[in-house]
C-alpha cells in the first residue's frame, strides 16, 4: 500500500486527509499527518477569540475525532529527503525518527514574518495560535485589573495602551476586535473611562487592508477613529524595546500590549528539505499542486496552503499567485486529495481553479465589513454575514454548532469576561504552601555531618533561598508585556 505523508495538519493538510478518507477505496492508501499540535487552528477566528466573543477550544478542531483512518502524529517534521522519501520526524520527548513514504504532501503553512526591530522578538505578540489570542485576551483583562487599582499616570497609561503592527485583514481585525472588547469592559470599573485607554495601530504604508477598495478601507478608518482608535499611516515601528514604542515619526509611547500581525513567510521547515523553493522561501508548485522543479514535475511531492506558491489561474492573485488564505487552502487541500486519489488511479489531476469570493472582516461587535468586486457591504449586515460565513465554515458541524450556540449565550448572558492569568504558573498556589523535606541537620549520618556542621550558615539560606526564587516566579505580577 503506498504510503501518504502529510506535513501538517492545518486548513490544507486536515482537508486533504479528510477528503482523502472520504475518496481513497479500502485499502489502496495509507495516509498519516504529522502535526506538532493535535488539532487544526481557525484562524480567521483569532481575533474573536481575542475579544472574548469565541471559546478558545471551540477555535480549534481536533484531529483525531475527525480523522478516524488516518494515522495522526503529533510531532514536527523537521527535515525531508526526497531523493530517498524519507522525512525526520522529531517528537516533544524520546529521539528523532525517520520514517519511508511514497508521497510527500507540504502543508506546513507560515509563521509571523518580523523585521530586525529591536524589542519586537522579545516585547511583541504574534496572532497565529490560538495560545497567542488566548494570551492577549488574558493581558487585556489582566491589565484592566492592575490599572484599576492604579492612579492616574505613566503606569496605568502603560498597562491601558495596546499597540497592533500592521494594518492588513488581521491586524485591522485585531485592533477592531480588542478597541470594541475593551470599551465593552469599562461599565465594570468605574475608575476608568474610555479616554484612560489608548488604541494605536501602526502601518507602514499609506492604506489599510489591500484586500478591500480604497473607499471602504476609508470607512474603515472612519469608523475607528469614531471608536477613539488611532491609526498611524506611513508610519513604521523603530523600537519596542522594554515595551517602550518608538514610531519613524518621532512619536513615543509605553505599551503593555504589543501585538504583531504584519505579514507571514511560508513556514522555514521548507529549508530542511530537498524540496524546491521560490525567491519569496515558498514551495515550488504547478497549478495542479504538483511540486515543480526547472526540469518539471518533481514525482511524488505536492504542496497547497500558505507554505506554497500556488499560480492563481484565474488570473488574480498577488504576481499571479494565490493569496495566502484560508479560503484557497481549504479549497486546495480538497483538490489535491482529489488529484493524488487521480493519479494513483492512473489518470490525470486537474488544476487548481477559485475565483476569490471577497472578503469579509468583523472589527468589533456589530461592526463589519464585506468587499467582493465593487460590491461593499459595510456595519451590522456585514458583521452578520461575518458570523453567518465563518460560523458555517469552521470545519465539522460539531464545531460549528459550539461557536453558534455560543454566541447566542453571549448575546443573552454577555461576553465571558473571566481572564485565567494565573494559568501561566499553575503550581504556584499549591507550591507556595507545600510542605518540604526538613534540611539535614548536624544529627544526620556522620559521613555528611562535617560539612554541614561545618557551614550551618550556608546550608540554612540555601534552603530557604529555593522558595524566594519561586515566589519571584508566582503570578503576583505578569511580565510587563505579552510573551509567546
Ligand atoms: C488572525 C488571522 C485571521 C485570518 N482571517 C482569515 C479570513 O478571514 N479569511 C481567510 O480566508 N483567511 C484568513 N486567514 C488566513 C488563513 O487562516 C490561512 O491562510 C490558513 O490557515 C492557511 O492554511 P494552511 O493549511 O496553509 O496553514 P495552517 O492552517 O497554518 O496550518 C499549518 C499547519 O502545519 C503545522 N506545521 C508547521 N510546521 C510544521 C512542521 N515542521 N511539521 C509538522 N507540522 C508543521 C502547523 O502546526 C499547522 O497546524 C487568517 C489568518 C490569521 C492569522
């Protein structure tokens, strides 16, 4: 039985599996996905998550329940050689392993693509899991809290400034997202008012969300600053160093919450590989998902998702390529299945062909927007078709049923306001309070007896010096800003 090893089990890599299931006869394949993580990320539900609009886990879809004959492995797949169809497949514990396969399918997607910026990689937040929305909706609840119980100043002003880098369809939602979350918290404490907190989105270039048309990314605009949101246009981040945010306009300011959604690379896992790669470090594909190199089809090896340069023979795309989105991915990932079903059967795939449906963006609770052509639908019914489309399309009617009936608890009870900050250091309670082993005394056995009575005075605060250090470590106070 020829064997298929999925990299990935993300939008593409959990559709290919899927539909693979569905179309493979008994026995004529044996398919495995390899994923560090078990389950598939909604993504475009992140921001909501973020918010406190969607359930964490109902973001997410676990593999193993849905893909009942395929076999799932969770680990990373860190290396392919395809001239011997054999990958290195490295779990959290235990060594390394390589495993044979016949064919090869990439679908390791993309990680958040920074610059050289001092203070982003250590002060700066990404919106690419569902740990990183989790832990911004922590870091905005928390830092309500602290702020609080603080009077007018710098600090409260730090912990109530939340900086978005990039104004793309994520960051535009982000930024919408947590502005509306975070007036939406204000009746619950009365020390605070809307203008104590500071929203500030900072874009390179001179507009905001190319996927939309100038007129509505002006609507856009308007409607946050309507919402005391400012953005920053032609304007780049110089410095985030210790949270304090330094624009190239000369403008600075202190942040607690710095998220950064400006841009993905396909996922460097690619470099690992023998496999072909693009100028842009995306792999090598044919309109039918077939891995190309200069002398052709590579056998055996596919690719679709954010992790490949699929051509868009449609004629749009961004250089004549797919945009990296979830609407190609799920639709390439069921193509491929389709294509490698096809050409096990001896017959021919087909290309890869989807006309972009438009695009539709929640930026707040009730505030939505929806571009496809000329067509722009903007406010409360794009904000319905928002949930209508994503609510519908998150894989498996388990979830979709989760997420909807969820929304309408918090249509009638509110949005779930509870932030488990504490979680970070789960143990600390208990530990704080744990009684220890006594520390050896003088009375122990002879042959430890002389160095201990010897130096009583060091061996009494080494003992005492173990909980110091983890009373440093409990979650009196979280880390001045958001880290992975
Ligand atoms: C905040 C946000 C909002 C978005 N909103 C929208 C939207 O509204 N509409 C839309 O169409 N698109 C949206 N997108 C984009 C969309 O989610 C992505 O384009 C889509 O997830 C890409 O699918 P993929 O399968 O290529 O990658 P992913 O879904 O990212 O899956 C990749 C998988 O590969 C795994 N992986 C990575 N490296 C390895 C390795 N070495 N070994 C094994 N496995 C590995 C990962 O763990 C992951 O599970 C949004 C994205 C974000 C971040």
């Amino acid at each position: 039985m020829p064997k298929i090893l999925i990299v990935g089990g993300g939008y593409a890599g959990f559709y290919t599996a899927l539909k693979l299931e569905k179309w493979l006869r008994n026995g004529e394949a044996e398919v495995t996905v390899v994923d560090p993580l078990p389950y598939m990320t909604y993504q475009p539900f992140l921001p909501e998550v973020a918010a406190g609009s969607i359930e964490p886990r109902h973001a997410v879809v676990a593999l193993r329940p849905h893909l009942k004959s395929t076999r799932v492995v969770a680990a990373k797949v860190t290396g392919i050689n395809h001239a011997t169809k054999s990958v290195t497949i490295t779990p959290a514990d235990g060594e390394p392993w390589d495993e044979d396969y016949d064919i090869i399918v990439v679908t390791a997607g993309s990680v958040s693509r920074t610059f050289p910026i001092p203070g982003v990689a250590d002060e700066a937040i990404g919106l690419k899991t569902i740990e990183e929305a989790t832990a911004i909706r922590d870091r905005l609840l928390d830092n309500f809290e602290r702020a609080s119980t603080l009077p007018a100043g710098p600090e409260r002003d730090r912990l109530l400034t939340t900086v978005v880098v990039g104004g793309g369809f994520a960051g535009i939602e982000i930024f919408g997202e947590l502005r509306s979350f975070a007036s939406s918290l204000l009746k619950y404490y009365p020390q605070l008012t809307l203008d104590d907190t500071h929203f500030h989105l900072i874009e390179a270039m001179g507009r905001i969300m190319p996927e939309v048309s100038l007129k509505t990314s002006h609507w856009v605009l308007k409607n946050l600053a309507e919402h005391d949101a400012i953005v920053h246009l032609e304007t780049q981040l110089t410095s985030a160093v210790d949270g304090k945010i330094e624009l190239s306009t000369g403008e600075t300011f202190e942040s607690d919450l710095i998220v950064w959604t400006a841009g993905v690379m396909a996922s460097p896992m690619l470099r690992n590989t023998d496999l072909p790669i693009e100028e842009r470090g995306r792999l090598r594909v044919q309109a039918d998902l077939r891995v190309i190199n200069d002398d052709g089809v590579v056998p055996d090896a596919w690719g679709a998702g954010d992790v490949s340069a699929v051509p868009d023979i449609t004629g749009g795309g961004v250089g004549g390529f797919t945009v990296p989105n979830a609407q190609h991915a799920v639709r390439q990932g069921k193509q491929l299945a389709k294509n490698i079903v096809a050409t096990l059967r001896g017959e021919n795939p087909a290309e890869y062909f989807h006309k972009n449906a438009g695009a539709v963006a929640s930026i707040g609770l009730g505030i939505g927007v929806f571009q496809s052509g000329n067509l722009a639908v903007k406010g409360l019914p794009a904000w319905f078709m928002h949930r209508g489309y994503h609510g519908l399309a998150i894989p498996t009617w388990e979830r979709k049923i989760r997420v909807f009936a969820n929304w309408f608890l918090n249509f009638l009870l509110g949005r779930d306001i509870v932030g488990i900050i504490a979680r970070n250091e789960p143990r600390a309670a208990f530990e704080a309070f744990a009684s220890r082993p006594k520390p050896a005394t003088a009375t122990a056995a002879p042959a430890a007896a002389a160095p201990v009575a010897a130096a009583p005075a060091a061996a009494t605060p080494a003992t005492k010096a173990a909980p110091a250090t983890r009373a440093k470590k409990a979650p009196a106070k979280v880390p001045t800003t958001a880290k992975k």
